[in-house]
C-alpha cells in the first residue's frame, strides 16, 4: 500500500519471498525422500513426488517472477479505473463482497475471541489439545479398520488358472475346462470369457514345449459405469460355482492395481529332505485350510512327475558300439523331436520338428522295439541293450538361499490380508517343525515390511530437513519445535478421516499421504509465526502480535487449506466431469486405489488448518513465557 503499480509488484514479493521460498521447500522436503523408493513398488510410486516437486519448482516461479508482472499490468489503483471494473463485474464482485463480509467477517470475529481465550488460557487449551490427542488415539486403536498393504480395487477381470496332475494330457484338460466353462454363472458384469489351453496358441507350432496339464481361463467385466453390482461379488460367485470341479487345482486371480506383489500369505518351509517338506507342507495346509477368508491354498511341490527312465546295459552297449549318451539322445529325439528345417509362410518364419507321431510316442512298447544305428550303421534293437519303462519322479525341487523350500501360498478374500495372516501365524504358533527345517513367511508380507521401513525412515528424514529449514528461516531450535508439532495435529484428522469413511490404514498410500501432508501443515505455521515475527518488530506485544497475525493470515491459511481439499476431492470420491460428453463421471475405476491417500491429506489438512491457527499461537505464547521466566532467573543469579 503506498506504491505504484510497478513498484508494488517488486516490493510485495521481497517482504514475502524468504517464508515463501523456506514453505514451498517445506513441501518439496516432505516429497524428496519417497524418490529414493526401493523395489517394484518404488518404480510404480516414483512418478508421483517427481511430478509433485517439478510442479511445485514452477509455481515457486509463478508466484515470484509471473504474478508480480501480471499484477502490475493488470491491476490499477485509479479510481476511475476500479469504478469502471465495478460497473463492469457487478455481480461477480457484488458475490464475492457478500461472502467476504458474511463468511470471513463472521469467522474471524468467532476466531478472534477463541484465540484471545486460549491464549489467556495456555495450559487449559494444550492440556485439552493433548487430551484429544489421546482420545483419538484410543478411539482409533479400538474401532481402527485394521491395516492393508495397497487398497484393494474392483478387478476389471479374473483369470482362473487351472492346473491338472502333471503328464495330463491337453485332451483331458480341455474337457476339465470345458466343465469349468459351463459351471461359470451368467453375471450380467461379465462382457466376454476368453480360454486358453495349453501354452501355445499358435497352429504351426511344434516344437513340444507346450504345458499341456494347464489352462487359463479370463473373464472380462464391463466398464465400472456399466456394472449393475461390485465384480467382487462376481468373483465370490464364480469362486463358489466352480469350487467343487474334481481332477485340477483351480486359482482364481483378480488383476490389480497396484505394483505386482506376492500372495498375502506365503509360507516358505526350509530343509534338507524334499519329501519331508512335502509332508510338512501337508499339515500346514490342512492345519489353516479352515481360516476365514482364507482362499486358493496350494503348494509348489511337485511330488509325482511322470517320466520315461531308460537303464542302460553299460556292457552291451559297449559291445555293440554304442554308449549312454546315444541311446539316451535318440529316445529324447523319437519323443521330443529334434529341428530339421525352417519353413518360411512371408516373413514369418518356424521350426520344422521331426519326430515319432502322437499313438506312437505314447506307446511305450513301440519306443522299445526301435532300433538304433550305431557307429558302424548297424541297427541294434534298443531292447538289447537298455530298459524303457514309465516311472514317477519329482517335478523340480526349489531352492531359496541355497536351501530346498516348499512353498505354501493362499489368497484373502472377503477379509483384509493381514487380518488373515494374523490368524494363519496364531493357528501355526505351536505347530511342531522337525530339527533342521523352519518356516519363514515372505510374499506381501516382506514386501509390507520393506515398504514399513522404507516410509518410516523418509518420513524422519523427511522432517529433518524441515526442521533444519525452519531453523534456517528464524535462527532458533525453540520455533522449529513448535512448528513440527502442527504435525502431530495433522495426524488426529487422519486417524478420524480414517473412521469415518470406514478405511483400513494403507501402508503405501495413506502412508504417502501422511508424508506429504506434514509439509504442506508446518507452511501454514510457517506463514503465521513469520508474520507474527514481524509484527512483533513493527512494536505490537508478543499476544497482540499472535492475534493480528492469526487474523491477518487465517484468510490466505484457509483458502489454501481450501483449494488443496477441492482439488483432491474428485481423487478421493471418483467425481469428475468428462468435458468430451459434457456429463458427470461418478466413481471412477481406480478411486478405490486413490481414496486413503486423498483421505488423509483431507481429514488432516482440514483439522490441522482449525488446530494450527489456535494451538501453535499458544504453545508459543506458553513456551516463550517458560523461556523468559528462565532468563530472568538466570539475570537474577548474575545480580547476586
């Protein structure tokens, strides 16, 4: 006030530039960290506080460099000039004059009594603040929807995975498949089944590297907005038709969201005797087959492989130029085939395999009446000198850490995957393992842990370098702590945005969203003890100061506040216009996967902002009475 246009648009922004600069850092601070995510999950997480801290970089350029220029250009101060705009805008500017007066006219005079009040009452309004604190704590601790790893999200399709003994021929899995197919209920959700028997789809291919013991069969649900009911519904639905289908394990896999994880619950079990962790692995599956929720049980071993085993006749062999390692190849050749050729159809090109016809390799007695060639092209009867016989095998035997596992894997449906873990590690606590094996459990559940530490750790550094900022901007350890604490009130509009909507807390997201919400809360206490700061050099008293600068700043606070909130609302509900159709679009596909992050900026920015304006005054007002109150100690000690 006082200056001309131009000099206006330079001297307004140098009196704000330095808490402006230290608030917007404050925010890119609490963004920084989360760059360095580990894992898959941070290749899925890390375009996000890029692209939050890229755009908070160009607004600090706005605000400081384009804004002053367009305000001097466009705003004038000539009388004549604003009558001219009045006339022009009278109804817009009529609007905006009627809700100033009425909405902030009244907030701040409501606003002014209780901040005079509280700082009247210091100890009375943080010991109340603490005791809310508290009271939200132990609400949430017992009525708290329990804790997820990533939100779970309507599937837009399943895929039944379908695994039969192996050595099933693909015959007998399509007819398998075929019985799931007609079991599957005519949702009005599913738009199209696609199957897929075997692992090649491709006619001329014949190179024998198919899976022919299983099938895949997806299902594929219509757009959300087309959807009469959840597709979770579905899906329990399916589950329950095709749950009694004898002759195969039958896995029903939901896409996701999020990064790819491993199953909620994943048992390793670790020893030296394969055989014996197949048992083990036995009991443990019978042992928490009956948790709730608890959904899609198996295992990883491969217990019975049927294979064709050939003994060799060293002696006879030898005898009659031949050895292992020939006899052993043409059996593999007759049966597998071996790539003679190329055939060309265009630029498309495949193996030519040759090899024994289908009756003939399942034939066992016609494999061992072959004859093969020896060195000197003599046929020798493969009878004469080995023995083919069919005999079982294991499939594979893993190894994790140089150790034979066995794995146990199951999906949570219906329940939360850490609920059903709890009590899948309840019902195994005593569950007797013999000397030399362990059981380790990993999949969603490593991953969570790892993820646990990893927000933990950026969430205190992401603090220390706001502390140290703020520390920069007032030259003092005292404020810095003060500010911090509008962190702390943050929180309690977390945890009862959390209850209110009914949301679990979410590792990543809501964990995300605390991180990112600790910077943008301590900006608004930036601003307001700043302010204060410099109404304290202009000569007011240290409360006078604290209530003009809460006036003053609670109008630009709260629209903040506000604009933040409007602008993740549509995240959080799935509210959106589509501009091309010019209609609303309610509930989005991915809102589920967006809400508990938008629900904790929201919940916390909206308590913090009411909170900030009122406690951080006073706890400064009251730590600044305890520090004066000891100088004047230490001063009376000096006298004497």
């Amino acid at each position: 006030e006082g200056y001309n246009q131009h000099d206006s648009a330079i001297e307004g922004p140098k009196e704000v530039v330095f808490p402006v600069v230290i608030a917007t850092l404050t925010i890119i601070s609490s963004f920084f960290p989360l760059l360095f995510f580990p894992g898959i999950v941070g290749d899925f997480m890390k375009y996000m506080p890029i692209t939050m801290i890229v755009c908070l970089f160009s607004s600090l350029f706005v605000a400081m460099v384009i804004s002053p220029v367009q305000a001097s250009i466009f705003i004038n101060y000539q009388k004549d000039k604003e009558k001219s705009k009045k006339k022009k805008f009278r109804p817009i500017g009529r609007f905006l004059e009627i809700f100033d007066e009425k909405f902030f006219g009244f907030s701040l005079k409501i606003y002014e009594k209780v901040l005079r009040l509280s700082l009247r009452r210091k100890k009375t309004t943080i010991g109340l603040t603490i005791a809310i604190l508290i009271f939200v704590f132990v609400i949430y601790g017992m009525f708290n929807n329990g804790v997820e790893y990533f939100p779970k999200v309507e599937p837009r399709l399943s895929n039944i995975n379908i695994t039969a003994p192996t050595g099933t021929s693909i015959y007998t899995t399509n007819e398998i498949v075929k019985n799931i197919e007609k079991k599957i209920p005519e949702l009005k959700n599913i738009e199209i089944i696609i199957t897929n028997v075997g692992s090649s789809n491709n006619p001329l291919d014949f190179s024998g590297d198919g899976i022919p013991n299983k099938a895949t069969i997806t299902v594929n649900y219509f757009d959300k907005d087309l959807r009469e009911t959840e597709t979770f519904e579905d899906v329990e639905k399916i589950r329950e038709a095709i749950s009694d289908i004898p002759g195969a394990t039958i896995e029903i896999k939901n896409d996701e969201a999020g990064p790819p994880t491993g199953p909620p619950v994943n048992i390793e079990i670790s020893g030296d005797d394969f055989k014996k962790l197949g048992e083990i692995s036995d009991k443990v599956k019978r042992e928490i087959k009956d948790i709730p929720g608890l959904t899609d049980l198996k295992d990883n071993y491969d217990s019975e492989t049927p294979e064709i085993q050939i003994t060799v006749d060293r002696e006879k062999a030898a005898e009659n130029g031949l050895n292992t390692s020939m006899i052993g190849g043409f059996i593999r050749t007759a049966i597998k085939g071996t790539k003679a050729s190329k055939y060309r159809i265009g630029e498309n090109e495949y193996d030519v395999t040759v090899r024994l016809a289908k009756e003939q390799r399942d034939n066992l007695e016609y494999i061992s009446n072959l004859y093969i060639s020896n060195k000197d092209g003599v046929k020798i009867p493969i009878t004469s000198v080995a023995k083919v016989e069919f005999s079982g095998g294991i499939g594979a035997i893993n190894r994790k850490d140089l150790k034979r596992v066995v794995t146990v894997s199951a999906n949570a449906e219906g329940r939360l995957g850490n609920d059903v873990l709890k009590d899948v590690r309840a019902k195994l606590a005593g569950f007797q393992l013999p000397t030399g094996y362990s059981i380790k459990y990993t999949g969603e559940q490593e991953d969570q842990k790892e993820t646990s530490d990893f927000l933990g750790k950026a969430l205190i550094i992401s603090l220390l370098m706001i502390f140290f900022l703020i520390v920069l901007e007032f030259n003092s350890i005292r404020i810095p702590i003060i500010v911090m604490f509008s962190v702390v009130l943050s929180l309690i509009g977390v945890l009862i945005g959390l209850l209110i909507v009914g949301l679990p807390f979410g590792i990543v997201m809501t964990g995300i969203g605390f991180i990112a919400l600790s910077g943008i809360v301590v900006r608004n206490a930036i601003v307001l003890l700043d302010f204060h700061k410099e109404l304290e050099k202009r000569g007011l008293t240290r409360d006078e100061a604290l209530v003009q600068a809460g006036l003053i700043r609670m109008r630009p606070i709260f629209l903040t506040a506000a604009t933040t909130i409007l602008g993740i609302v549509p995240l959080s509900t799935g509210v959106d216009f589509d501009w091309q159709t010019f209609s609303w679009i309610i509930g989005g596909q991915n809102t589920a996967f967006w809400r508990p992050m938008g629900v904790a900026i929201i919940f916390g920015l909206l308590v913090s902002t009411f909170l900030t304006l009122i406690v951080i005054p006073t706890i400064y007002a009251f730590t600044d009475d305890i520090f004066h109150k000891f100088s004047k100690k230490k001063k009376q000690k000096v006298i004497l």
